[in-house]
C-alpha cells in the first residue's frame, strides 16, 4: 500500500476518535473518567507513537532530505502542532488525576483541553491532507516513497501481529457505539 494512503487511513480513525470525544464532553456532567482515559491512551498511543512518529521519524526525515527545512515552512508547522498536541494531552492527563482525586472543577479542565486539542488536530489533518501530503508527494522520487510504502507496510504488521492496532480500531468502534447514536 502506498505511505501517504496508510498516513490518510490513520487520519480517518483519528477524526473519527475526535468526533467521539467531541460527543463525550457535550455534557461533562455526565463524564466517564474510564473513557476519557482510553481517548488519552488512543491519542498518545494511536494518534501520536504510531502515527506521528511516522511523520516525525521517516516522511518529514525524508522532506528534509530533499530541501524543505525541520525548523521552519510547513514541515516546521506540523512539528510544531504536534508538540501543541502533546502539551494539550498533558493538560488533560493532569486534569484526569484531579479528578480521580476527586476535585470535580477538573472536569471542565478536561473538557477544555481536549478540546483544544480536537480543534489543532483536525485542522492540522486538513493541512496535511491538502497540503503537505501532496507537496511530498510532488517533492519525493519515487524510490523514496516505494521504500517509505514499505517501511509503514512493516509498521503496520507488527502493529497487526502484537494486536496494537486492533485494541485501538476496537475501542474507537466500542466509544463509537456509546456516543455516536
Ligand atoms: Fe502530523
Ligand atoms: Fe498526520
């Protein structure tokens, strides 16, 4: 499979989370802190360790390679996004642990948080979708992104063979069913 529609497939199981967390917080009266733990592990772990990193260590690795700088241009703003997104996920990890401890104000700081972080990263999908995906693809030789396709090929194989990527697909089909209605 081509690298860019395995990176366009993730994004649609990202938008798909955010839509669900979008619907978890409409009413934070009723928040469940189990689920909105399992959104935090979905980002950090689906959104951020196996599809970020995709991004941070192997496409934007490559964009540099072939002329487009790390530290600025539109390479530098999704990095930089990215790190937004981390900054938000830990906002909302601290708000989870007050609320555990039972400081129910933290609620809000969940709510707050991660919604800020659903806001960054649906637009950032848009600009890579419409943006910076095409741009590599214009930018790569073909060589580059056959290698790349099968770098994430393997990704996903292991991913497949330790069940990582089946906990994460089944959980955004199970808070789906819950919230999605
Ligand atoms: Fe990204
Ligand atoms: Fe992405």
């Amino acid at each position: 499979m081509n690298a860019i529609k395995i990176l366009v497939d993730e994004h649609d199981i990202i938008l798909r989370m955010i839509d669900v967390t979008r619907s978890m917080l409409a009413d934070t009266s009723t928040l469940n802190t189990d689920h909105v733990e399992q959104v935090v592990d979905f980002i950090k772990n689906f959104a951020d360790k196996y599809h970020h990193l995709k991004e941070e260590d192997v496409l934007f690795v490559e964009m540099e390679n072939h002329g487009m700088s790390r530290q600025s241009g539109p390479v530098g703003v999704m990095l930089h996004e990215h790190e937004q997104g981390r900054a938000y996920v830990k906002q909302a990890e601290e708000g989870i642990l007050q609320l555990k401890s039972g400081d129910i104000h933290a609620a809000g700081a969940i709510k707050e948080s991660l919604l800020n972080y659903s806001t960054l990263l649906t637009n950032h999908i848009n600009k890579e979708n419409n943006i910076l995906y095409p741009m590599a693809e214009r930018l790569l030789p073909q060589t580059v992104m056959l290698a790349m396709s099968e770098n994430f090929v393997e990704a996903i194989t292991i991913a497949s063979n330790n069940k990582f990527k089946q906990k994460y697909l089944k959980m955004a089909d199970e808070l789906s069913r819950i919230y999605m209605k």
